[in-house]
C-alpha cells in the first residue's frame, strides 16, 4: 500500500528527511492495545511498541501515539515488528479529559479530515448533546458532518434534520437509515475520498459500526442491539480502530461515549458552534454586558421575544463554565487561585449576610 493511499502528504514528507535519515519509516496508527500499536506501513502491518526513550519523554498520555497518528518507527529485520521513536505533529486531534484525579488529555483520534456527529432519531435524540459534540469538532480542526441516524424510527425526519440544521451553524446535516436506506453512503459521498480520513463519534447504540459497515460494504464491526441505552454502559465497540475502505477513503470508529468531557475548547471553538449567541453579544449595550439583566442587552431582548431559544442559551453557557472548569483542572495554579478567591468571597458573603440579619 503506498504511503499517499494512507493520507499521507507534502506536509508530512517535508518534515520526515531527519527520520529517514536515522533509518526510520513512516507508518500510521491503526489499533491501540494496552501496551502495544497495530500499524499500516507500505510494507504491511506492524505491530509496535513505543521506545523507552518516547516514553519517558512524554509529558502526558497525549503525547503518545494514538489512532490516527503517523510515527516513525524502526522496523525490525525479518519481522512484522516496529519500535516507534517519535509521532509526527498532528494536524487535527480530539482530545478528552481522562477520567481520574489530575486532568490528562486524552486523544480520541487525530488527523481526522470529517468527522461524523452521529446521533440516533430516537428518545435519544437531544439537541445539546449535538451542540456539546460540535464545539469539540470545531477545536480539533477536522470538519464537522451531523448525522442523524435511524430514520426509519423517527416520525417525521425531514423536520428534525431542519431543526438540527439551525443549531448546527456551518456544519452539514444529514439524515438516513442504515437499516431501510437503500445506499446510506449515497448522502455521505462528498466525504468518503480515497486518502481522507473520517471519523465517527457518538455515544453507545446510535449506530456507528452499523453505518460503517454498510459503508464498506462488508460486515466488518460487530454491532448490537444492547447499548447503553438498555445494557448499561455496554459499549459493542471496544477500541478504537483505523481501516482503510476498498475505495480507498479510511475511517476510524469509535467506542460510544458516555461523556464528552471537553478538554480545551477555546473560545473560537464555542464561538463557531455559537455564531448566533455571538452575534446577539456584540449587539449589547455594554461591551463588557454579562447579559444579566443590564439595560439594551441583546441576548435578554431575543430570549423575550424568542429568536433565541432559552434551552440554546442555558446550553452555552453551562459549557462556558464546563470549558472554565476543564482550564482550572488543567492549570493547578489557576485553580488554587480560584479556591481562594471563592473562600475570600464566600468570608465576605457571610459577614454581608450577618450585616443584614443585624438589621444593619
Ligand atoms: N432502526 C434502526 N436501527 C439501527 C440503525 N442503525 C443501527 N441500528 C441498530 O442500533 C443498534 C446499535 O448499533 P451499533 O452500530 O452497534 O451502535 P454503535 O454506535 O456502534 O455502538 P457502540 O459500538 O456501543 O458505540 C443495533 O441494534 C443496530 O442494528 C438504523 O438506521 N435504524
Ligand atoms: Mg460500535
Ligand atoms: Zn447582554
């Protein structure tokens, strides 16, 4: 397989002359065991392990290589084995917060060309989730596609599409039915190019693998009826994997997340899933308006007259504050900081509260 068929580009080439010189190759990032890599190079696959020198280098766990990254690697002679001694810069990541004590990154996938928002037209169906997911896809560089997925259950498709297409500012929204739809790759053609990488995320039992497979055409993921949903934290996919399609785009899929926590979504990132809110703001009176009740606010005056949608507004800003929260966590100075100022406020809180019960 060559290199280019990988999605492999000029800008990666430029940069690759010093590995090559050092006797490594290139070679992307399919499967990611505990301990070890499943990798595509021209030669085939190879299984990897990271060198002890990568590995102690690594600040954090988004340092290592994840599914979707190109590495340089050393392959072993005569064996289908690689060591991995650096991953190459990524041109567009998603990135979590692992769950534990201390705040790391975790990569979800990188060099990711579109990546697909999938969400089932079922009880499930919630308008925020699709706002939450999409100010992650704006950070990680990839471009956006909502799919909404089991048409077939939903009552009057066409309209939810509509609806989902007026939050979903710059993103395309398709519907379809990977069980009634006679070609469901047919609305997602303008992405599946040999060389691009898609991605699909959404939580456990929309249908990712089942749409993956309709789209390869082959039943290669397992899928299944027990979900989330029912079962309870069972998620049918358990790791996340790139495969290269006949047709020569590639895709990774993913095990369905229960939650997207964010990690780092800058303001560009919500401001772009938020276009209308930030238009409303700087309509504002006041430029520094906290949208609190101050005279000619903007965002106050189409929450009255409900061009702006009450639930939107309370979504942006729970993930302002969630964004917020995601900094301090990564920034222990920063949290600290805020610790004391909370105490100091909350002192001050008490004694203005005691003033008042004083009759003062
Ligand atoms: N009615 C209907 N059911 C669907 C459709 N697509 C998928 N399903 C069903 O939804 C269930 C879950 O599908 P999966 O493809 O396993 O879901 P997933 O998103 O990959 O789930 P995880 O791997 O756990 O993240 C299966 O029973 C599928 O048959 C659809 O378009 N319509
Ligand atoms: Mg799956
Ligand atoms: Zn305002």
């Amino acid at each position: 397989m060559h290199l280019s068929a990988l999605g492999w580009d000029d800008s990666l080439a430029n940069l690759f002359p010093p590995f090559s010189a050092a006797g490594l190759v290139p070679a992307r990032v399919a499967l990611e065991h505990k301990h070890a890599y499943e990798l595509l190079a021209p030669s085939g696959e190879l299984t990897a392990v990271c060198t002890g020198k990568l590995l102690h280098s690594a600040a954090t766990r988004g340092d290592l290589p994840a599914v979707g990254d190109w590495v340089a690697a050393s392959v072993r002679p005569g064996e289908a084995r690689a060591d991995i001694h650096a991953v190459l810069p990524r041109r567009t990541k998603f990135s979590r917060r692992a769950a534990g004590e201390t705040a790391t990154e975790q990569i979800v996938a990188a060099n990711v060309d579109t990546v697909l928002l999938v969400t089932a037209l079922d009880q499930n169906f919630n308008l925020r989730r699709i706002e939450r997911y999409l100010a992650v896809a704006w950070e990680s560089g990839a471009q956006p596609v909502v799919v909404l997925t089991k048409s077939d259950l939903h009552s009057a498709p066409a309209e939810a599409r509509a609806e989902v297409a007026s939050i979903a500012v710059g993103a395309p929204v398709v519907a379809l039915s990977a069980m009634q739809d006679a070609e469901p790759a047919q609305v997602l053609r303008p992405w599946l190019v040999p060389g691009r990488t898609i991605a699909l995320l959404g939580s456990s039992g929309v249908g990712k693998s089942t749409l993956i497979n309709r789209l390869l055409g082959a039943d290669r993921q397992r899928t299944s009826a027990i979900s989330d949903a029912v079962g309870k934290g069972r998620h049918t996919t358990t790791h996340r994997e790139l495969i290269v399609a006949p047709e020569g785009w590639l895709v990774i899929d993913t095990p369905g997340m229960r939650e997207l926590q964010l990690w780092d979504v800058d303001d560009t990132a919500l401001d772009a899933t938020f276009a209308d809110i930030t238009a409303l703001a700087a309509r504002c009176r006041f430029s520094d308006c906290a949208h609190r009740g101050e005279p000619g606010c903007a965002i106050q005056a189409a929450l009255d007259d409900g061009t702006l949608d009450v639930g939107r507004w309370q979504s942006f800003q729970k993930l302002q504050r969630e964004q917020a929260y995601a900094a301090r966590r990564a920034d222990p100075r920063l949290e600290r900081e805020t610790k004391a100022g909370w105490k100091k406020l909350n002192r001050q809180l008490r004694a203005a509260t005691r003033m008042k019960a004083n009759g003062d």
